[in-house]
C-alpha cells in the first residue's frame, strides 16, 4: 500500500500513467476517497491512459491515509499546506489539480499559497462560499453529531433511511449511499466536518483575482451543498477561469466518459472539442 509522511501522517496514494507524462493531482471531497472517485464519476486510470501521469491521494482523515483528531488540523489552510507537502514529498515541482468538493478549495487554497507548484486547476462541484455555507453547515453539522454519539454504522442506517437519501439513490443506483456513510471513521470525521465547516479562518474570497493559472470550473444547479452561486463566483474572481454549468446534478455521474475526456484534454492544454454541457461560458476576454 503506497503511503508517504506528511507532516505528522501517513497518506495513501496511488499512482496512473507515466512519471514522464504532465502530472494531474487528483483530490476528493469530504467523506470522499480515492475508492469512492469510481462512484462519482472520477476515474484515474481513464485519465492516465490518454497521457497524463495521474496522482490520487486519500486526504487527512479519509479513506486509507492517517488522521488526526485536532479539528485545527482540518482547516482550509492545513489541508492546502498537506497537498503541497504531498506532492514535494513526491518530488513533483509542478502539476495540474482536479478537485472535488473539498478537494477543489483544497486547490484553490494550494494556488494561493504556493502558485509555483500549480499548473492549471480543474474544480468540480466547488464548496459553498459565505453565507452561501449554511445549508452545507446544517447537514453536515447535524451529521457530525449522529456521528459522535451513534458511531458510522448506526447513522448509516439513519441518514439512509430519509426520504432524501431514498430518492438520490434512486437517482443514481450505482452509489451504494449506506456503504459511503458507514465508511467513514467517527474519530477523524467529526473533527474533519467541524474543523472544515465551523472553524475560521474559511476561503478567502478576496484573494481569488490571485489566481493566475488557466482553470476550469465544473457546476450544476439545484445542490445546496455545491451551489451554483460559488462556480459563478469563482468565474467572476478569477481571471483566466472558464465555467460549465451542467443542466442537472447527476450529469457528470451518467456521463464519466465526458468527464475524462473534459479533465485530460484541459489538464494537456489541447481543444475540448466535446463532453462539456451546452450552457458554458467562455474565457475572459484577455486583457
């Protein structure tokens, strides 16, 4: 099991594609991993295989990598300083970044602090910025508390049992949702949700016109968790961001294929000549 030592931990990895080729640093979402990217339509293998050399990686506290239980550790800041200590102790100088969910403000996070080591920036399904936030803090906060007192298995059976959970399995009968929420370890994703979620400093906002690589934003409506409103802001803040909004939250789940062909051909810097959905915006006029 390939794992490196990053400030304190052991984290997980696994490795696609040539060393020779241009690198791709793939990071999940909160409660994600590198096992459930297949569910999600993230497939690392397929990314590789049309020249990248791809890097996935278990974050802090998530699937096979170490945790921690100090909710300092799960702060924005701490996670961007884990992935630029991660791909160092690789010896990677420079890579693109494709992040989900909490993986895309990972990168962001990353292109602030250290935008030598950052090439370009794919980010799907972006986190809630601001006050855009409470929706995401009140799911995931109460979650956090049936986590602590009923333990990964029993609010497994729990959250699965909602009307909510029901139709979105429904939706998308390849997510076996009871395994993701049993997966989780009560030790490190307590802290995780609270130190992401409820600790300050959060993202800051005011510092995105930083960001200079070439980066692609990946949206969809009708997600309270992603809203639409942090894609649009980052198009807006950002000055060489193109943005894609999908027509429905499952599109990029039905169509991991698209998904493939949209990350490798903008991670080469070569023409996506299809995959994205009808409704993208472009670049910003140069200037």
């Amino acid at each position: 099991m390939p794992t490196t030592h990053v400030r304190g931990i052991d984290l997980y990895y696994e490795e696609y594609g040539s060393p020779a080729d241009a690198h791709l640093l793939m990071a999940h979402g909160l409660m994600g991993s590198i096992a459930l990217m297949r569910h999600f339509a993230e497939r690392p293998e397929d990314i590789a295989a049309r020249g990248l050399h791809v890097i996935a990686y278990d974050a802090r506290g998530h699937g096979r990598s170490g945790y921690t239980t100090s909710r300092a550790d799960y702060r924005w800041a701490s996670l961007g300083e884990d992935m630029y200590h991660f791909i160092r102790a690789l010896g990677i100088e420079k890579t693109s970044v494709y992040g989900g969910s909490m993986g895309a403000g990972t990168a962001l996070v990353l292109a602030l602090e250290h935008p030598e080591a950052v090439d370009k920036l794919i980010l799907m399904s972006p986190p809630p910025f601001g006050a855009h936030a409470k929706a995401a803090k009140q799911y995931l906060g109460g979650l956090s508390y049936l986590y602590q007192i009923f333990g990964p298995k029993l609010t497994a059976r729990l959250v699965t049992a909602f009307p909510q959970a029901k139709q979105s399995q429904r939706a998308n009968p390849r997510n076996d949702l009871r395994s993701f929420f049993a997966a989780q370890h009560r030790a490190s994703i307590v802290p995780a949700i609270r130190g992401l979620l409820f600790d300050g400093p959060g993202l800051p906002t005011q510092r995105f016109a930083e960001i200079q690589q070439q980066t692609l934003i990946l949206t969809h409506p009708d997600d309270p968790i992603h809203p639409l409103a942090s894609g649009e802001l980052l198009y807006e803040r950002l000055p060489h961001a193109r943005l894609a909004v999908a027509p429905t939250a499952t599109y990029w789940d039905e169509q991991p294929e698209a998904l493939t062909h949209v990350v490798a051909a903008f991670a080469k810097g070569e023409p996506i000549a299809r995959g994205l959905p009808e409704k993208v915006r472009h670049e910003h006029a140069a200037g």
